[in-house]
C-alpha cells in the first residue's frame, strides 16, 4: 500500500514535467521564397534561450539545360553557405534529387553569434522573428 502511494506521488509530480516537454520549448521557422529557390532558419528556443539553429536551402534546376545543372550540382554548396556563415556550419548535407538540389545544416551558436546579436543569452524570439520579417521571410512560433 506504501509503495503504491509513493509510485502514485512521484507519477503526479512526473506528468506536468512530461507535458510540457520538460521546459518551454518554442520553434520559429522563417522560410524565404523565390521562383527558384527557398531558404529556411529554424531556431529552437528553450525557456526563452535559443538553443538551436538550423538552415536548409532548396534551389530548383528544372528551368536549365543539362550543362548548366551539371555544372551547378558539382558546386558545393555547404563550403559557400559556410563562408556566408563565417564558418559556423556543422554537419552540413548537400542533396541532389532530380533537379532539385538541397542544402542542410546546423549552425554552431558560437561561432554565429555575433550575427545574432553577439550574446546568444539575449537573443529573443520576437526580435528575431520581426527581424527577418523585415528581411522578407514569413515567420512562424510554434
């Protein structure tokens, strides 16, 4: 009876801490759209500290002759997205299906963070999303 007791307190401080994903975790997604290319930052919030930072670019080849594709699908794409991100990409995946080439990766927050800002701990989810509003992507919290 003791043990049930125990086993249903500990249940009851365990659920809130389960629903709310141990934290307040909120993700603002800003995507960019052109005729032949999109690009999208996902940064991931947790307890109002960004956390996380990721981009993926997605660039459409079908409107080029097959010259012009095979020479764009050879570039690569992830040494010049990190050059534009001061060397801040890790894990960065280049992907070409079709005609379509996509180009994936995380940001390292330190290293970007002067372009956030300078200090990633005051970097806040409004502000950045009215920024890049600004800038012409749509912007959404989750």
């Amino acid at each position: 009876m003791k043990k049930n007791k125990i086993i249903s307190a500990v249940s009851l401080l365990l659920i809130p801490i389960i629903l709310t994903g141990c934290g307040n975790k909120k993700v603002l997604t800003c995507i960019q759209e052109e005729s032949v290319s999109s690009l999208e930052y996902k940064f991931e919030f947790k307890q109002d500290k960004l956390k996380k930072f990721k981009i993926k670019a997605q660039f459409d080849f079908s409107d080029v002759n097959e010259v012009q594709f095979e020479s764009s699908s050879k570039q690569d794409y992830c040494e010049s997205f990190n050059k534009s991100f001061d060397n801040a990409l890790t894990d960065c995946k280049q992907n070409v299906e079709g005609r379509l080439i996509t180009v994936s990766s995380d940001v390292d927050l330190n290293k970007f963070s002067s372009k956030l800002g300078g200090n990633i701990d005051e970097v806040k989810i409004e502000d950045t999303k009215q920024s890049f509003e600004k800038e012409g992507f749509k912007c959404k919290i989750k």
